[in-house]
C-alpha cells in the first residue's frame, strides 16, 4: 500500500534537518531515560557508562522457541559481549535489574510508512497539496519516537513522499533525533501502477516530473530507474508487482510488471548489492515477483498450494502485513476511504486470512511486517496476535520479527541476543509464547546498548 505523494523541491533535506534540530531539541531533551521512567532520549556519550549487566527474569534469544532463564546480558560499546546464567559482572558496570521481566531481541518491522499517517491515505489524501514538503518529516520523528517506544528498534521503510524517509533515516543515524534504525527504499513502478504516485492525479495542474521520475516502462527503463534510486540513497528498491487496496484507479487482480521489467530490476538492484521488496496481492504478479528472484513478498494476499511450494524451495519471504487489511478495514467501515478502495477493501479482505493460513500451515518462511502509517503507528505490535489467531505458533510469530526479520534484510548484527550482536533488546511483564498480548505493552528498549525506555519505577 502507499501514502499520499508530496512534492519534491532541492532543498527538501536542508530545511526539514533544520526542522529537526530544533523539534529534536523541544521534544526530546538529552536526559537519561531511567530518570523519567518514560522514552526519553540517550544519553550523551561522554556520561554513558561503558559496561552494561541486564538481569534477565527470562529471555528469548531469537534462535530456539523456548525460554532461559535468570540469564544475564553483558553489553560493551553498544554490542553484546556475553550472554548467559553465570556471566561475571565487572564492578563498574551499571546494573539493570529485569529479574521479572522477559526479555527479547529488539523487534524488527519489514513494513512501515514511517512519514505518513492514516488519514494520508483516506478521503483527505490531498492535504499535502496544503502543506509544504518537508512535512512528511516532522510528522517521521513523531512516529519514529512512538515506533521506538512500541519496542521496533530497526524498521524497514517501504515508500515515502520524495526524500523524507531519507533525510529521517539519516537524522536518526547521527542522533540528532531518536527513533528505529531504518533501512530505507524508494519505491519504483511501471506507469498508472500502484508505485507510480502520480496515478488518478489529473493532468495539468501539477508538474509531475520529479515524481515520475521513478516511473519506467520496459527492461531498459526499469533498469535505469533502479540505478537512479540507488544513486539518490535507496537500502534497498520497492516494486509494485500488482495494485493496491488504496490506489485510486487499478484493479488490485492483475500484474503492473512483466517478467522481463521484474528481472531487469532485480538483476540490476543483485549487481548492486540491494535486495527487492515486491507489493504484490495479486497470484499473478506475486508468482512473477517469486521467480524474478525478490526477497519478500509483502501483503500476499492471494496465494495457492503451487507458490507456496515455490516460496518454500527458494526461501522468498512472507512479510504479511495483517495489520494493514485491519487498518483498512477499519476505514472502510468508517466511510473514510474513496468509493474505489472501500470497494477493494471488501474484495480481498475475505481471501487474505485464508492466504496467510494456509502460508503458515505449509511453512512457507515468514519475516514480520505491518504496513505502520495505514494504520496509527505504535500499534505494530498487534500483527503478532493477528499471526497467532491465523494459526502461525507464538515462537514462530516471536522468530518473524528477529531472526527471520534480519535475514531478510540480509543483516547479522541484529535480530538475535548473543556476543557480537547489537545490543537492541526489549523487554515485556509476562510470556509471550504464552500470551502474545504482552508485546504490545513494552516497557523496556535498548538500542545499541543506550536506553530510551525503562519500566516505571526501576
């Protein structure tokens, strides 16, 4: 699914870093989170303190599907150092007692649209015509902060207006404002598709060329189009193989790519050492995105026993977005979206739970996504309960969001808690193999070794 487009001017990133120094500075002052109890930003460097012990009540590492116990986390220079029951404490370490809590790897959501909003994408999508471009940035660092605080220490930006999601990604790198690690796309398409944020506006009344920049028709242009996202700062490219619930004038069903444009932009992002993130609803487009070779198939919402075969031998990942269909469903209900869409909404809402059923019965590899920005974030957590009810067991639901997450974006400094690794942790009161609810009340987050969330009263 994809947001609203804003317009793209040069000096987008110079002013909306300007922005956030200065928002940063208001909303997020350098104190220390343990004496707010609260998401407050790190500390500063030179008063951090260089060892950190974790004393964990429980901990699920993200490999096996059980629990430790009493296991204690030693984290030096934002990495883990050891992981165990007996770890020697040194003595000027800062010592976090989490003896009744359980903690887990920092959680890592494949789908997000971090700059936007719902209401971006319902019947007042065309606000932005009404505020300046940097918007899309501030609005980021809100939901950056609010994604953090849910326990998503690193997130995968799927789409954003113009280079917002960028200059955002870039912010939070250096500091300057607190949020998840983001590894960023930009999001490419064939003309009137789903990732061409021009369709249904009327022409004539905008300049469109910046925006169909990222518009291509043919192996060759689509070629030319991955080299240019990536020259301009894409992690990684986002194709829509088919349309999308919100999209104003395409039919969800059909493919937006051909073979040939699928393998153009795969083989060229390989060559270039970026992976492919494929929107796809349709069985069609989806079967295509599956053998050009894409990393994920996210939303997949029509699926049958043949690719799900497929998925399986070539390990293409899942990412099932169920909190999107809720989101959506959601505004459908309300009357909030535009009559093409509402009708979209209700085609594919009765097929797509049994998609992802039967995906979770088969085994094929699944990697936790939500589409955050179709609905309110901070709500990602939800998707894990969706994923349980649809029958995917709680430690599989659990591994989907660590290890297999980081897999997928091909990343082994994240996503499981052991020497080496990143020390992004979250921490919840209760089991979530047992009740999968207790992730949606995080009340611990550590991200490279600094806390920006401790539990009232530690």
């Amino acid at each position: 699914m994809k947001l609203a487009p804003t317009a793209r001017t040069a000096s987008t990133t110079v002013i909306a870093a300007a922005a956030l120094f200065a928002l940063s500075a208001a909303l997020f002052p350098a104190t220390p989170a343990a004496a707010q109890g609260q998401g407050a930003a790190p500390t500063s460097a030179a008063t951090q303190v260089p060892v950190t012990a974790i004393l964990a009540g429980a901990l699920f590492e993200g490999t096996g599907r059980d629990l430790q116990s009493s296991v204690t986390i030693l984290v030096r220079n934002g990495r883990i150092e050891a992981v165990g029951p007996n770890v020697a404490i040194p003595g000027d370490a800062e010592v976090i007692d989490l003896s009744e809590w359980t903690v887990l790897p920092g959680l890592i959501d494949l789908h997000t649209h971090i700059t936007g909003d719902p209401e971006d994408v319902g019947r007042d999508r065309g606000a932005f015509l009404f505020q300046y471009p940097e918007r899309p940035v501030l609005t980021g660092v809100r939901n950056a902060h609010t994604t953090l605080m849910a326990g998503f220490t690193t997130i995968r930006d799927l789409g954003a207006s113009g280079t917002t999601a960028l200059a955002l990604r870039d912010a939070i790198a250096e500091g300057i404002v607190p949020g998840p690690r983001m590894i960023t796309a930009i999001a490419i398409g064939t003309s009137g598709s789903h990732c061409d944020t021009t369709t249904g506006m009327r022409p004539g009344h905008f300049d469109l060329t910046d925006a169909r920049a990222r518009v291509y028709n043919g192996p060759q242009e689509a070629e030319a189009v991955v080299r240019a996202a990536i020259r301009d700062g894409a992690d990684l490219i986002k194709v829509c193989a088919t349309a999308g619930v919100l999209s104003l004038t395409d039919d969800i069903g059909p493919p937006q790519m051909t073979p040939a444009e699928l393998d153009a932009v795969v083989q060229t992002a390989a060559m270039l050492n970026r992976r492919v993130a494929a929107h796809a609803h349709g069985l069609e487009g989806i079967r295509n995105a599956v053998r050009a070779g894409i990393a994920t198939v996210d939303h997949g919402s029509v699926l049958d026993d043949e690719i799900l075969e497929e998925m399986k031998a070539r390990g293409t990942w899942l990412v099932p977005t169920m909190m999107a269909f809720e989101g959506v469903l959601e505004m459908a209900d309300a009357g909030l979206l535009p009559p093409g869409p509402t009708q979209k909404t209700y085609d594919i809402a009765p097929l797509v739970v049994e998609s992802h059923r039967r995906a979770f019965a088969a085994g094929v590899p699944v990697a936790f996504g939500t589409d955050a920005g179709v609905f309110a974030h901070g709500r990602n957590a939800r998707e894990f309960q969706l994923m349980v009810e649809a029958g995917l067991a709680p430690a599989d639901a659990l591994l989907s969001a660590t290890r297999n997450a980081a897999l997928a974006l091909g990343r082994d400094d994240l996503g499981v808690v052991e020497p080496g690794r990143r020390a992004d942790l979250v921490a919840v009161r209760g089991n979530p193999l047992t009740d999968i609810t207790v992730l949606q009340r995080v009340a611990f987050v550590m991200k490279d070794g600094q806390v920006y969330l401790e539990p009232e009263g530690s």
